[in-house]
C-alpha cells in the first residue's frame, strides 16, 4: 500500500501511529537543519519534519513546491502547535521520503487566496483544481449528486440514460450540430434537454424517470451559466401540479439538510404575473423587501412633464440614504438598461419634487412607503415591461450596495402560471416562452383561439432561489388534437411539424399518461450550496464566458480530411 491515511486525517489520537503519507508539497522551510515540509493532499495538510540529526535533512531541504512526494514516519505531538488547521496539534517525525516526481515553477500559487487571474487558473486548471476550496467544491458536487440520486432511488424512480445525438428541433435555444459521417448533409444535435425522449419514456410506461443529463445550448453565457451543463432531469406519470410541488420541495428540503441547512415547506408561490409586478423579475430574489410600486394613477396629470407624459412610471424604496455620488452611479447603471433616466427623492433633496406640488409630493410618498433615512428611486417609460425590468436589476444592484444578499440565508419560491406565449419581433411571430409541450391552464385553453396569446397561461413552473433560476418544468400537453393546435399556432408548417415532431405525434396517438417533470440546472445547485456565485467554480473543467476552453484551446479548428470525410467545406 503507497499510502496508510491522508495528510488532513492526523489527529492527536493518532500520536505513536507509523503512517505513510502522499501528496504535493506545499511548502519547503529550512531553518538551519531543522526542515519542514508542508504535505497536501485532498484532505488537508500535514507537517512533515525533519529534525537536525536526521540524514533525509540535506534531501528534504531541496524539495521544491508541488513536488509530489512519499514519506513514511512517526507522528508526533507538535511543540508549536497551528490552530489554524485540523492536523494543527501533531506533525509527522519523517524516517523515509521518496520523490515520486518533481514539477517546475507553478504559474501561480496554490492556495485558496490566489491572485492569479481566473483565464490563467483556468489555463492550468490542473493545478487550479488542486486549490483546496476546489477540491472542497467538488467533493460537495459529488455529495449533493448521490444524496439526489438516493432520494430519488428510495422514491421509486428509474434512472434511464438518453441519447447524446439527437434530431434538431426548433424553439429553445441555438442547437450545437454534429455532421454525419454516413448520412452526408445530415446532423445530428446535442440535446438541449432530454425533453421528448423523456415524455416518450411516459408513453413507455417507465412512470417515473430520471437522469443526471449532459445538455448544450448555443447561447449566450454569464457567471451561472455554461454551453454545456448537468441537469437533474425528473418526468412522472399520473400526477397533477401539486404533486409536482410536493416531491421536489421535499427533495430539495432533503438535499439542503445533508449540508445541514433547513429549508422551510412548503415553499411560497407567486404567479409570473405576480413576480414581475412585484419585483421587476420572474426570478426574484425575496431576501429583502424593496418591492415595486406602481404610481401610473398618481403621476398621470401631476406636474412633471417626465411623470405625467409615461404609460408606466413605477419605483422602488431603498432603506437608506444614497449619496448623491451613488445616485450617480446608480443612475448610469440603469442607462445601461435601455432606460433614459432615473428620479430619485431623498427628504433632504430631491431629484423631481421642485416640479410636484406638496399635495402630489406626499401622495407619492405615502403610496411608495417612503420614510426619512430612505431613498426612492422613480423610472419612468411608456414600456411597462422596460420599466418592471429596469427597476428589477436596480433593485438587486441597490441590495449588492446595502449588503443585503447574505449567502448564508436561503430563499426558496415557486413562479407558476408563465405565459403559453410570447411575441418575437425578430420572428414577426409568437414563440413558445417554455417549449412547446407545455399544458394551458384548463381555463385558458378557449383562449387559444383568441388574436392574443399572450393571455394564454400554462401549467408551468419554476423554482427560484436567492435571484437564481434553479428548475423549470410544467406538466405536459398529452391530448394529440392540442399538441396539434398549438404546433399550428406556432406557426410550424404542417409538413415540418410532420418531419420535426411526427414520432411525438405518432406516439401520443398510443394512449398517453397525463405526464409532467422538472429540470434542474444541477451546476447552480451545487453553486449555491458551494456560496459561490460563479458557476466555474463547481465544474472541474469549466469554459470561459466566451464559450473556449483554455486548457485545451477548443474549439479548434480541424483537418481538411475530417472536414472531406464529412463532406463539409468551409
């Protein structure tokens, strides 16, 4: 056996105990003889000492940083004991080191606190991964993975693998393509989601699924987001919304209590309508208050030409008082959102009272809640969407300012009832906002004949925590004439929703289940358990936000045979 326990695992109950040790070094301290090196592994680190007499001494002292070494000694009580680590109390009296391999300068250093720039750590993720909240981060993936993958076993569920290439369908996001070696001009494409072959396990009467699915989406990337991700994906037959709700509250109520976090059930509800009314978002954070309030009915016919000429003029109130240096700076902010300005109104000072009356001043006032020691801050627009939007991402910026997105504090709520449809001028059509096996609320669905389908709701949902997105799922359409219907109003031509979604069709001519499921972004769970806010930091081989990947340069580009063989030219 190499090794007999891991650095990090000594404790003083081990003093006498003859161990064998492996790891990297993380430090080498020559103190005139007396050497010291600092062994790490994944566990933690260990003090290896060589006293003064000891003829490994002169080897020891040229052990470099991130050698990769063996030693074989007795453990000891530490006469300077470091309260700052596990192992602080004891130290390993080293009688045998072996080099098992020797490693140039690092191109940073690994520690936690590192100062090297996330494109040159991610260069040499390698090294980075040995970082130990790295280390600490995957083990927590690793855990949350098996304590989902337990509940779901012990719940019943069947863990079925899907196909990687699949057709390419439309809506959603872009599709990553793969040529066809042997069917020249065709592709495949990676899967966005198991979405239809998890509602065709349904129809195959599996009942209750799930996977950890790898997908893709060509999409524009952000901090919580990657091109290619884990998702928890989760279908069951026979159920109704809320025997969705109550499964996956349970199951994230369990996953947080192996980290020892209590998560209340069941969890809050908001309709999207709700969401974005209150707080600018269908994804909001409810850590703190500083909800939106609509003054459209106050502001109509008051003096400020700014007010009185919008269709939608709503604020927000910030418990405390910005300078008017932050106002500034908070004010270019939202010009970033497409927004033409902001008021503000402070009790002090104000950015529009000199343009209202006292009697409209303390009408907004007392409408808003505004207060002494707070500030109000006004956005103005004939788009009501732009101005819910706007005054949401100023309502998170303004928390980040007050220091009110505590990592340590758990949010958890459900946004139901999206809407079936949204309209995409790009298109010059309405789109699915979910996808387009998504069941309308039973009420809606005369709606579906209507001119405006933005009406429509869905028996859609999304879980959300601290301002994060963490699952969405709906229950399915399972009616073949409705399935139909809503291809149509899409606007997909019938032979195309023939060549595209004819097995769906053809399967749900077969006796389908009333259905439903769920996918979790299984990378934003980890994050937030992690408290971190950066996806990358959970993904042991991460991409940049530009979609490459240092360590390996990809994407590439690729020979000319390949390319021949595929029949592509470029």
């Amino acid at each position: 056996m190499m090794r007999t326990r891991y650095c990090g695992e000594l404790r003083p109950a081990h003093i006498g105990e003859i161990v064998t040790l492996c790891g990297w070094a993380q430090r080498t301290r020559d103190l005139g003889g007396l050497v010291f090196i600092d062994l790490r592994d994944r566990e933690g680190i260990a003090q290896c000492t060589f006293d003064a007499d000891n003829p490994l001494s002169g080897e020891a002292a040229q052990v470099r940083g991130e050698w990769c070494l063996a030693v074989t000694g007795r453990v000891r009580e530490r006469s300077s004991k470091n309260k700052n680590i596990p192992t602080g109390e004891v130290e390993v009296e080293v009688t045998a080191l072996r080099v098992l391999s020797r490693a140039g300068t690092p191109p940073f250093e690994i520690e936690d606190d590192v100062r090297a720039g996330e494109l040159l750590r991610l260069e040499y993720r390698y090294l980075d991964l040995r970082r130990p909240v790295l280390q600490n981060n995957l083990k927590i993936r690793h855990r949350a993975m098996q304590t989902l993958r337990q509940y779901l076993d012990g719940k019943g569920f069947t863990e079925v693998e899907t196909p990687m290439l699949t057709a390419s369908t439309p809506e959603g996001s872009r599709d990553y393509l793969v040529p066809s070696r042997i069917h020249k001009g065709k592709f495949y494409a990676l899967p966005q989601s198991p979405q239809q072959y998890k509602q065709l396990l349904m129809v195959g009467g599996v009942d209750k699924y799930f996977q950890f699915a790898r997908c893709a989406r060509d999409e524009d990337l952000r901090a919580d987001r990657q091109p290619d991700f884990t998702q928890l994906d989760i279908e069951m037959s026979f159920v109704d919304l809320e025997d969705i709700y109550a499964l996956n509250e349970r199951l994230i109520a369990n996953l947080f209590g192996a980290f020892g976090i209590d998560i209340p059930t069941p969890m809050p509800r908001l309709t999207w309508r709700e969401a974005m009314d209150r707080y600018g978002s269908d994804k909001p954070d409810i850590r703190f208050g500083m909800t939106l309030t609509d003054l459209t009915g106050l502001t109509r016919d008051c003096g400020f030409a700014v007010f009185s000429g919008a269709q939608a003029v709503r604020c927000i109130v910030a418990e405390h008082e910005f300078t008017r240096k932050e106002i500034d700076a908070l004010t270019d902010y939202v010009k970033g959102l497409n927004v033409k300005g902001l008021a503000w109104h402070k009790a002090e000072s104000s950015g529009f009272a000199k343009f209202l009356t006292e009697a409209e001043l303390a009408a907004i006032c007392e409408r808003a809640g505004f207060a002494p020691g707070s500030t109000m801050f006004v956005i103005a627009d004939n788009s009501e969407t732009l101005v819910k939007t706007a005054l949401g991402a100023l309502r998170l910026e303004c928390a980040r300012r007050m220091n009110l997105l505590r990592a340590d504090v758990f949010q958890f709520l459900w946004i139901t009832e999206f809407p079936m449809f949204e309209y995409s001028e790009e298109e010059g059509r309405f789109v699915s906002q979910h996808h387009p096996f998504t069941a309308p609320l039973d009420e809606d669905i005369p709606l579906l004949g209507g001119e405006d389908l933005s009406l429509v709701r869905t028996k859609a949902y999304d879980m959300v925590c601290n301002g994060y997105e963490l699952c969405s799922g709906s229950i399915r359409i399972h009616d073949a004439g409705l399935q139909a219907r809503v291809f149509e109003l899409l606007g997909i031509p019938e032979d195309e929703m023939r060549r595209r979604f004819g097995h769906m069709l053809k399967a749900f001519s077969f006796g389908v289940p009333p259905h439903g499921g769920i996918g979790f972004g299984f990378d934003r769970l980890v994050m937030l358990l992690c408290g971190t806010q950066n996806i990358r930091d959970v993904i042991a081989f991460p991409k940049t936000q530009s979609a490459t990947e240092p360590m390996t340069g990809c994407p590439t580009a690729v020979d000319k045979k390949q390319l021949d063989e595929l029949g592509i030219k470029l």
